[in-house]
C-alpha cells in the first residue's frame, strides 16, 4: 500500500467519522474545527471526496504476493 493509499484512507474514515456524527449527533465536526471558515471546510470535503473516489482504486487492485524465502543459509 503506497503513501498516497493510506492518505487516502485516512481522508475517508475521517470523512466516514464525521458523517456518522452528522448523522448521530446532527453535528458536524468539519465545520466545527474550521470555525465558520466555508473556505476551508469547503477544501476538507473537496480531499475527502477526491480521497473516497481515490479509495475506489483499492477495490479492484490485487494484493501483492508475499514472498515467502526458503534458502537455507
């Protein structure tokens, strides 16, 4: 899994995290940490959705295989 990957995941879930407590709690995290900033919060759900189409990527990615060394040394 590459750097940009993992970026992407944790966009997600951050993404994922604040839904459900819009969801939950009606309470939306993103604006909250920006204080009213549209601008900002605006950039924020901008990576999040590049970083959830991103993450489509994964689906249909193989895993690499694991190398598995049987020399005997």
């Amino acid at each position: 899994m590459s750097v940009l990957d993992r970026i992407a995941l944790v966009l997600v879930i951050i993404g994922a995290l604040n839904w459900g407590a819009i969801g939950i709690f009606d309470f939306n995290l993103v604006s909250w940490i920006c204080g009213g900033a549209t601008m900002i919060a605006r950039i924020i759900y901008t990576l999040v959705g590049l970083a959830g189409i991103w993450s489509i990527s994964l689906l249909f990615r193989e895993a690499p295989e694991k190398r598995i060394d049987t020399s005997i040394e």
